[in-house]
C-alpha cells in the first residue's frame, strides 16, 4: 500500500493546497496532510493549529483515503512515523523553487528512504499563497473562490475580529 505525506503550515489551507492534495490523492492508495506547528513562522500562524487541522477536515471531507493530522517534529521523522515514504510537495512559479528545492536535499540528506515528488500548481492556482490570502482578507478583499468556503467563513470572522 502507498502512503504520500503533504506536510505544510496551511495558515489557512487554499485552494491551491487542496488541488494538491487532491491529485495527490489520485496517486496514492493514502494519503496524509501533515500540519506543522511552526508557531516561529512569520510572527506565528493566524491560526491555531486545531483550527488549520479541522478546515482541512472539513475541505476534504469527500476525498475517503486522505487524513489529517498535526505535527511538531522533523518531517522525515513524522513521515517514519506513520509510514509514508513520499513527500508530496506542491510547487508554483520559479520563486517557490529554491526553498523547495533546499527543503528536500534537506530531508534526502536526513533520511534518503523518503522521497520527496513534486506536483506542479494550476495556472490558476500559480500565483496564490496563504499570507497573500490573509492580506487580501486583512484588507477587507473577497478570498471566495481562492480557499474553500468554510476557511472563506473563518478568515472573514478573523480578520474583522483581530
Ligand atoms: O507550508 P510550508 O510553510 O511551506 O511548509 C513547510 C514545512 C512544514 C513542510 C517545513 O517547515 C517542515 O518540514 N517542517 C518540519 C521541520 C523539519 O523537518 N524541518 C527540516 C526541513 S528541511
């Protein structure tokens, strides 16, 4: 049985991601969407991690072979873990390259069993990222369309709140 890991922070999950972990699902017999705590990131994420795990949930909630579940440990090591031997990452335009491309030499050097695959962006979805998201909707701007509805609801309810 294959296993695919798509780790991420998803400070909120967009449709970009859930793309991605769609056609990942496609893929793999399994799949699982690991959330990082990654509480340094950024000044630390909008979301608690309970909430970032809950809208994936709750975006995904079609897709029968894809779980959920939050991390805080090394990736390779959550990967072990729960018996994933791919890492599934999305990638967008150039800029996204480089880190990426950091990240799994990183995580080949620290475990080379686990092999990291990645999946292009849609044109559509090329350019979208969480934090442009977050300031889109700090600014009073409409998200429908660029993350699920239930996170729409959520950053709508944040950002007028906070
Ligand atoms: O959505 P992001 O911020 O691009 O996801 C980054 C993430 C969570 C995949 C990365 O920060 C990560 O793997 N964190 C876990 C800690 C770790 O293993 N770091 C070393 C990777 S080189």
């Amino acid at each position: 049985m294959s296993r695919g890991l798509c780790p991420g922070t998803f400070d909120p999950v967009t449709s970009g991601h859930l793309d991605i972990i769609e056609r990942a699902a496609a893929l793999f017999d399994e799949v699982l969407v690991g959330v990082a705590l990654n509480p340094e990131k950024g000044g630390g994420p909008l979301f608690s991690v309970d909430e970032r795990v809950g809208f994936i949930r709750e975006a995904a909630r079609h897709l029968s072979n894809v779980a959920v579940k939050p991390f805080d440990t090394l990736l390779v090591d959550f990967a072990e873990k729960e018996g994933a031997t791919v890492i599934i990452k999305g990638l967008r335009a150039v800029t996204d390259f480089e880190r990426e491309f950091q990240m799994a030499a990183l995580n080949w050097r620290l475990d080379s069993k686990i092999e990291t695959l990645f999946i292009m962006a849609i044109p559509e979805y090329m350019y979208l990222s969480s934090s442009a998201v977050k300031e889109i909707a700090q600014h009073g701007g409409s998200v429908r369309g660029l993350v699920p509805d239930n996170v729409a609801v959520a950053l709508e309810r944040a950002t007028s709140a906070r």
